[in-house]
C-alpha cells in the first residue's frame, strides 16, 4: 500500500488468514474463503437454490 499511496486496501483468499497477517497487515478488509461464500449468496451472484437429501444410514439396527 505504501508502494502506491493507497489509504484503502482489500486482500482477498480462498483460505483463512493467519494471525500474524490479521494483527500485522495494514489491509483495511482482509476477506476469507467464508466471507467470498456470504458475499455470493447475499448477491446472487451465479447461485441457483437447490434442494439435498440426505439418506438414513440403512444398516443402523432400530429396535
């Protein structure tokens, strides 16, 4: 940032960040894998509602 006299910085990963990066970076919003998902769904961005079922497991023994 201080290469380009930027007041505002956004650094984007797929991954979380490591504590070290949080406490050290000067970046005003650091933005995880977690966040990307939120911001694709808050915006719709490509996203198509689907609908999962999930199968009991057949051989639990229910007595």
């Amino acid at each position: 940032m201080d290469k380009y006299n930027a007041e505002f910085g956004i650094f984007i990963a797929t991954s979380d960040f490591t504590r070290g990066a949080i406490k050290g970076t000067r970046i005003n919003t650091l933005i995880n894998g977690d966040n990307i998902c939120d911001l694709v769904v808050k915006y719709q961005y490509y996203v198509k509602l689907i609908t999962t079922y999930k199968l009991d497991n057949f051989y639990k023994d229910k007595k």
